[in-house]
C-alpha cells in the first residue's frame, strides 16, 4: 500500500513538474516608443491617405508609372512573395497535425519451409499437400487510420508559430515592396536631375566657349596675356570633362532603373528620354506619433510577429515534456494459403492506443527548450533593434526635410539674385556701361547658381520620399497583410 501511495506521490510531482515547465515561457517587456519625435515636425496626425500612395504626391505621372512597375515586377519583390507563399505552405502543414491520417495499405508475403520427414501412414494432412515442402501464402488488404490527439497543445502551439511567421512573411513581402517603391523613386529623382545638370553643362560649356573667344580677340590685340587665354581654353575643357562624366552616371543611373523594373537594358533610356523638372512634394508631410510605426511600418509588424512565432515555438518546445497519446485503427480483409490446397480469407478489424511518457532523453527535450529560449531571445533584440532603426529612420528623415527646405528656399533666393545680375550686366553691356566678359561672368554665376539650386531640389525631393517611406508609407495597414494584396 505505501509503496501503490509512493508511486501515486511521484506521479503527481512529475506532473506538477511538467505543467510547471510548460507555463514558464520568458515573458518579455512590451516595446517602448518615445510619446513624441524629437525633431520638429508638423503638428498634426498622420495622412494615411497620403501615406498609402505617397508617389502620387509628386505631380509626376512617370514617377507613378516607375514605382508601380517596380512594385509589381521586381524580382525580389516576387521572392518575398514567394516566401510568404512558402509560410502560407508550412502553416497549412502545421494544421495538418490536428486531424488523423487515412491510408489505405496492402501486404503480400511468400514462405517455403522444407520437409524433410514423411508423414505416417494415413495422416490426414496429407490429403492437403503438406506431405512435401511447404509454401505458405499471406496478404492483407487493409484501411489504416492514425490520429496522435494533441491532449496539452504541442500542435496547437506550432500552429499559432506558423501562423505569427506566416504573418512576419507577409510584412517582409510589404516592406520589399515599399523598399522598391522607394529606390524607383529616388533613381528616378536621380535621372531627372542628371538630365538637367547635363542641360546646364552645355550652357556652361558655351559661355566658356565664348570667353575663350573673347579672351582670344583680346590678346592679339594685346589687351590680355597668354596666361588669361589659356585659363579660359582649360575651364571649357574642364566642363566638357565634366559633361563626359555626367553621361556616364545618367547612363548607369537609367540602366539600374531598367534593373530595378526588371526591364531589358535600354527601356528607359527610350521612355524617358523627354526633360522634365525634378518632381517635388507640395504637400506638408505630417508625422504623427513614434507609436504610429509599430502600425504602419511593415517591418516592424514583421519583427513583432517573428517573436511571437518565436514564443510560440518555445511553448511548443516545453509542451513536448508532456505524454503523448495515439491512436490507431484498421479494417480489411486478409487471406492464407498454404500450397494450393488449403485456403482462406476473412475480413477483420482491430484498434490500438499508444501512450508515451518522456523518461529519459538525454537531454533532447530540453535543449529543444534553451534553443527556442535563445531564438526568442534573438528575435526580441532584432524587434528592438527595428524600432530603433525606425525611429531612427523617422528623426533623420524630419531633420533632413525641415534643413532641406531651408537650403532650398535660401538656393531659390541665391539664383534669383544672379538671374538679376545677369540682366543688369546685359542691360549695362547695351548701354556700354560694361563689356562682354562682365556679361558672361555674370551669366556664369547665374549657371552655377541654378546648379546649386538644382542640387537643393533634388536633395529635398530625396528627404520627401526618405520620409515617406520611413513612416511606412506606400501601402494601406487596414487592409489584410497579404503577399497577394495591392501595396
């Protein structure tokens, strides 16, 4: 009696050990965000609407065009789509653990025995053949099921990973889409302002053609020395230096963006070939609250998401120190046949339950368990680490606009005074107040001026789509993350 009590003791700890075990997943701190952005901002909540299709913001139909093709055609885009594909796959498989299986199975088998010893005399078996060697014949034709019931969630908790991680596949598949929508956007905002620079070379590169004439003329009648002339003739060659170079960059610029579209070489440089201005964003770009990210921002749901795909694998991990229990069963018809004289079939049908209690594993289960721990662990560090880059992200992108816009309106003003300048210097050379070399110096500084100008423009209209993008922009956080659904 006290040793039936003794073992009734164990058994009661042992459980109370299991179900201790299998309630003690790490808990871990919920992500804090600061309540507000510590750089200016304009005051206001986020403009989901704009958020959702930023590009339109630009004016610019091409840049639409350009971004929704490279949302839909980029190769790596539809490789993270292929891979939320693959845990939508895994998830259905995880569920699959939940029902029985069904199988039909059959079996044939042959033996021979050899006999070597004669029957008496008048011994009903030989009658059957079973005097000489024997061959024996066994087959079963049978409907086999198997279904291991989840009594204490193992399953169940897999199924909750597979579906967090099918949801973390889901937001990468966005978040490679809005990273796409951003590097089309800012290689075209490149283009544009390769072609216009390459537009004010060729301007610069007249002007110093003309002070190369003009400082020639002067010298032969020796108003200049041969030092003035030769400055004159290396700043031309220096811009055509420059315009050289700069072809090269918008060719290699038009070429990535064929890349990034996953266009033939050469596409854009054809579509494209029209000048146009750098597109700019008339609208304020609102940022709400740093708490709106862990909304909108795909790579942030992705990163929750994985931890707790993370969590859950270690609950399952923990739930695996639990007894198992299956069952089986099977109907069919088997047959026996001994040489060819004797036969027999019959139907037949038989159930079974298995139970199995984890002793002794040397430590499997358990390293199974600190595995999940660690892996947890990590996705934890990598889900704060993505705050912070996001915050990141948003703070620099406000900085950058708000000192972008100043150096655009104080480049604005700048090109402003020298296109005066230089219709005062046109206006004083036909009064013959001022000569031809004052005329083109001042339209020189009136080209750099633009060149800088175009610079700020451009620097301004890449901190827009930085911003952008930075807020989680370019798709709609409402709608059901879905490697299938619009952007």
């Amino acid at each position: 009696m006290q040793r039936r009590d003794g073992l009734k003791r164990g058994l009661l700890t042992c459980a109370i050990a299991l179900s201790a075990a299998c309630s003690s997943v790490p808990e871990r701190a919920a992500p804090e965000l600061p309540p507000d952005w510590f750089a200016s901002a304009p005051e206001g909540p986020v403009d989901a609407g704009l958020l959702v299709d930023w590009w339109k913001a630009f004016d610019d139909p091409q840049v639409s065009n350009v971004v929704e093709r490279a949302m839909e055609r980029n190769r790596d885009v539809r490789l993270a789509m292929l891979q939320a594909e693959a845990a939508r796959s895994q998830l259905r498989l995880s569920r699959a653990g939940l029902f029985p299986a069904i199988d039909a199975t059959g079996s044939a088998t042959r033996q021979w025995i050899g006999n070597d010893q004669d029957l008496p005399p008048g011994s009903p078996l030989a009658e059957f053949g079973l005097d000489d060697n024997l061959r024996i014949d066994i087959w079963e034709l049978a409907l086999e099921a198997s279904w291991e019931i989840d009594l204490f969630g193992a399953t169940r908790a897999r199924i909750d990973g597979a579906r967090a991680q099918l949801r973390s596949a889901q937001a990468e598949a966005v978040a490679a889409r809005i990273a796409v929508a951003s590097a089309a956007a800012q290689a075209y905002i490149q283009i544009r302002a390769l072609q216009a620079q390459r537009e004010l070379l060729r301007e610069g590169i007249g002007v110093a053609e003309e002070l190369e004439r003009i400082a020639g003329r002067l010298f032969d009648v020796g108003e200049v020395t041969r030092l003035d002339v030769e400055s004159a003739a290396a700043e031309r060659a220096s811009l055509q230096a420059d315009l050289g170079e700069l072809d090269i960059s918008l060719t290699e610029a038009l070429l990535m963006l064929d890349n990034l579209l996953a266009e033939p070489p050469g596409t854009l440089a054809t579509e494209l070939d029209a000048e146009v201005p750098v597109p700019l964003a008339a609208s304020p770009i609102t940022a709400g609250q740093p708490i709106d990210l862990l909304r909108r921002r795909p790579d942030l749901i992705a990163a929750v998401a994985q931890l707790e795909a993370s969590s859950q694998q270690s609950l399952a991990a923990r739930r695996d120190l639990f007894p198992t229990l299956a069952v089986q069963a099977a109907a069919g018809r088997s047959g026996l046949r001994l040489n060819n004289d004797l036969s027999t079939a019959s139907p037949f049908a038989r159930v079974a339950a298995l139970f199995s209690l984890p002793l002794l594993d040397f430590g499997r289960r358990q390293t199974a368990i600190d595995l999940a721990d660690l892996e947890g662990d990590a996705a934890f560090i990598g889900m704060q680490q993505a705050i912070a880059d996001a915050l990141l992200d948003v703070e620099q992108g406000l900085a950058a606009i708000e000192g972008q816009q100043r150096r655009h309106a104080a480049l604005s003003r700048a090109r402003d005074h020298y296109q005066r300048a230089h219709e005062l210097a046109r206006t004083s050379y036909r009064l013959g107040e001022a000569n031809l070399n004052d005329v083109l110096n001042a339209q020189r500084g009136e080209l750099q001026a633009r060149q800088q100008y175009l610079a700020g423009r451009t620097a301004l209209a890449t901190a827009q789509v930085s911003l952008y993008v930075a807020l989680g922009g370019g798709w709609a956080p409402e709608q059901p993350v879905t490697a299938e659904a619009r952007p």
